[in-house]
C-alpha cells in the first residue's frame, strides 16, 4: 500500500497519511467504482472495513451487475467521504476525503472470508461478537465477500476558516 498524493492538483489540501488512514478506520461507507463490462463506469455505495494494512472488506449478494463488472476488470477505485458540510459564504464544501487505487475480487478461502465478516461487524456493530459470530455461521454461504487490495490512496480536505472540516 502506497501513499501518494502527488496527482492532487491542490497540494494545499492534501492530508498526511496519518491523518488519511484515521479517515479510512473510521469510515462507515464509501463509493466502489468499477468499469461496466459494456464500457461506462460504476459506482455503488457499500460499507466497508478496513483491515489496517492492504485490503478493504465488502460484502454483497452472489449476484448482480457489480460482480459482472468485476470479472470484466477487476481494476477499481474506492472513495471514503467524511465531515461533509456546506460552506455557503465561501459558495463551497467542507470535507474530508480518502480515495484509494486498486483491485477488487471475491474472497474465496472460508476462513479469510469468516475474518473480513468479522471485521465488517466490528465496524457496523461493535460489541456485538457472539451474536455476530451466530450470524456469520448461518450466513456465510449465503454471503460474497470482496477483497478490494489498495495499491495506492491519497486523502484531501477542505476545511472551514478553523481548520476543521465541519
């Protein structure tokens, strides 16, 4: 996993890597985008969980266009959204943003697979294990889970006249 920022066009606003990867553990959702088999892209809202080091954990039903895009090119992007609000006086936005380069694909190994549902709960529910465990028990063949792998990701902000994004 690399940390680059050098494509961002407003250094200025460019966010250490600390600062990106906090943004990354706190997440809730992001964007997924991939390339339509027929050409066009695709973006899809998912929860997410981070494993703290090279993979992003999605899940989804065994079916369906995003997996179709997946099989055609499993090169895809992901964008985390965080403290989003309007700055009407400065007819702007404040945020805080991470977006992430890499490759998507399903988890096949059951017990890497019984990890990143684990971790997915985690993130959604924590404190909430035991009964978690009961439900990935019953709903693990019924589930896909995705390995997005991150290549590279870089994090902007733009934050308010106190330096805070909101």
């Amino acid at each position: 996993m690399h940390y680059d920022t050098t494509n961002l066009r407003r250094q200025d606003r460019a966010l250490t890597e600390p600062e990106a990867c906090r943004i990354l553990q706190e997440g809730e959702y992001g964007i997924l985008s991939l390339q339509a088999p027929e050409g066009g892209g695709y973006g899809v809202p998912m929860n997410y969980a981070w494993d703290g080091a090279d993979f992003l954990y999605l899940h989804c039903a065994g079916e369906g266009f995003k997996l179709r895009c997946l099989q055609a090119q499993p090169k895809a992007g992901f964008v985390v959204i965080r403290s989003h609000s309007t700055l009407p006086e400065k007819f702007s936005t404040a945020y805080e943003s991470v977006m992430l380069q890499g490759t998507c694909g399903i988890v096949t190994d059951e017990a890497e697979k019984r990890k990143a549902l684990q971790l997915l709960i985690q993130q959604l529910t924590p404190g909430e294990t035991a009964r978690g465990d009961a439900y990935i028990d019953r709903a693990l063949a019924a589930t896909t889970v995705l390995r997005f792998r991150i290549n590279s990701f870089c994090g902007k902000a733009h934050r308010n006249h106190t330096g805070s994004p909101a």
